[in-house]
C-alpha cells in the first residue's frame, strides 16, 4: 500500500491524489461579478450542499497551486457577496469546460464560452440561461484556510431564489435525474456522466482558447452544430492555416461541395471522433 504524508510531497502532487481519490464531485458554476458590474463565470468542483433550513451552499475557489494568486471568482465574491450557482448538465460541459480557462481579468467568459446571460430576480449577478437549473445566492461567510498556493477559500452562501426548467421535472413535481443528466469531475481530465459513466475533455487551462464569440455566426448559429460542438470549437489557440485547409478541401471537397448543411455535418462528424482540427477545416472550406 502507498502510504503518505501530505508534508512530504508536493502539493502539485497531492492535489493529484486528492482530486483522483474524492470523485465524482459535482460542479459549481459560479457566476458572479465584480464592483464596477463585469460579469465573470467560472466552474469549480470543491462544491457540495449542506443544509436546507437554511438552504445553504459551500464552494471553494483555492489559491492556485502554482503561482499562489486568486481567483477573479473569490475577489469578486468578497467584495460584492452575491453569487448564482448553475447546475451543469451533459448539453453544455464542453462549453463549461472552455469557460475554465484562464482568461485575463475583465474577460466575459460567457462570451468566450458561448452562453447567454439571464439577468437574475434578486442579486446581480447573471444566470446561465442553458443552466437546468439556477440558484442566486447570497454569501454569508468566506473562511479563507491558508495563504499558500493550493489552499482552499470556502464560499458559504445561501440560496434566495432557485430556478428549475420544467422540462426536467418528473409528473409529480420533483426533479427527474435521468432527464437532468448531470455532470461531475473526476482526476486529471476525467468526468462522470450521471446517466453513463467516465468520458473526458482535454483540460483548457493549458490552453487559451480563443472563445465561441471567435466563431463566424454562420457556424456559431448551426441548426445542426450543438453548444457543445460549439464549445470545442472554441477551445482552439488558433484557426488552421489556409494552406492546410485548401489542401483538405481538394481532399474532401466533392463529398459535400458548398452545401452549408452537408459541410456543417461534416464537421459534427469529425467533432465526434475528437478530431477537432479536421472539423475546423471542413467549416472553413470554400
């Protein structure tokens, strides 16, 4: 057996173990918004609930391991305490997981990662309007547990208002599981979906994506491209060299000629295997 103490590794690798070792955890995706009314969004898995009388909430936005910096999420919750927890569903992880990269501060990560903002009833912050389900809260409490990279900030908020698509309520009124379809996050880049098991997302924080607001509205508005497609799209450093791109045309051209819909299928098609490249190139033929 692999025994350890926390004290002599480090904490790059016992986060590792810890986030592999406690999974599936479900995932917070924080909306909130700093002093001067810049949205910002982001997603984080140290979250549970723990009470209902008062209905209370605990996330935590932890120092980063590396450079021992804050997150926007924690300076924002400090200074205005008001936050909207959006649950994340299967139809929009791709777009959730592109909102986690790290963008430079005063960035609309739901631009970047294609959602629509939906002013909320009681706190400022928006919702997620693609969110199964929206909670505006107010924080109560922030327990900041060290000051070195890697420490955890415990947001304790309190649900004001909860906000359920009907189209996820079972006949007798109480949310049907199977129909929410709910995500998690497991180690490295694995996730758990409720209703399958593990499948996995590259991980954005090693990348800069350049967003689904860098997407043509030709394809960003696809009758047949989903969130998530979209959310993959997005999460590229750059487009493919036009070199590469007529190359792939003269290559694939005569299956699908300038038909929109044919070349917007084909590109789903590439998406499904992963290969988002080949889909990049497919959308961007001539």
């Amino acid at each position: 057996m692999l025994s350890i103490n926390p004290s002599e590794i480090s904490t790059v690798q016992l986060h590792g173990y810890l986030l592999s070792a406690i999974a599936p955890r479900p995932i917070a995706f924080a909306s909130t918004m700093d002093e001067f009314g810049n949205p910002n969004l982001s997603p984080f898995s140290f979250f549970n609930v723990f009470s209902a009388n008062p209905p209370i909430l605990v996330f935590s936005p932890a120092r980063r391991v590396k450079e021992n910096t804050t997150k926007d999420t924690f300076e924002n919750s400090k200074k205005t305490k008001e936050v909207v927890i959006n649950v994340v569903n299967y139809n929009m992880v791709q777009q959730m997981s592109l909102a986690s990269t790290e963008y430079p501060t005063g960035i609309n990560e739901f631009e970047k990662a294609g959602f629509t903002m939906l002013k909320s009833d009681i706190v400022k912050p928006f919702r997620v309007a693609e969110s199964p389900i929206q909670m505006e809260c107010k924080i109560t409490e922030i327990i900041e547990l060290g000051i070195e990279g890697g420490a955890g900030n415990l947001i304790i908020c309190e649900v004001v208002k909860m906000h359920i698509k009907e189209e996820f309520l079972g006949d007798d009124g109480t949310i049907n599981q199977h129909k929410l379809d709910l995500v998690s996050r497991a180690g490295g880049s694995l996730y758990s979906r409720a209703n399958c098991g593990f499948f996995e997302i590259p991980k954005p924080l090693l990348t800069m994506g350049i967003g689904v607001d860098a997407i043509p509205a030709a394809i960003r508005n696809s009758t047949v491209l989903t969130g998530n497609d979209l959310g993959m799209l997005g999460n590229v450093e750059a487009l493919p060299e036009a070199n590469d791109v007529d190359k792939f045309a003269k290559e694939h051209a005569k299956y699908i000629g300038s038909n929109l819909l044919k070349k917007h299928t084909f590109a789903k098609d590439f998406l499904t295997k992963n290969d988002i490249d080949s889909a990049w190139k497919a959308l961007l033929m001539k």
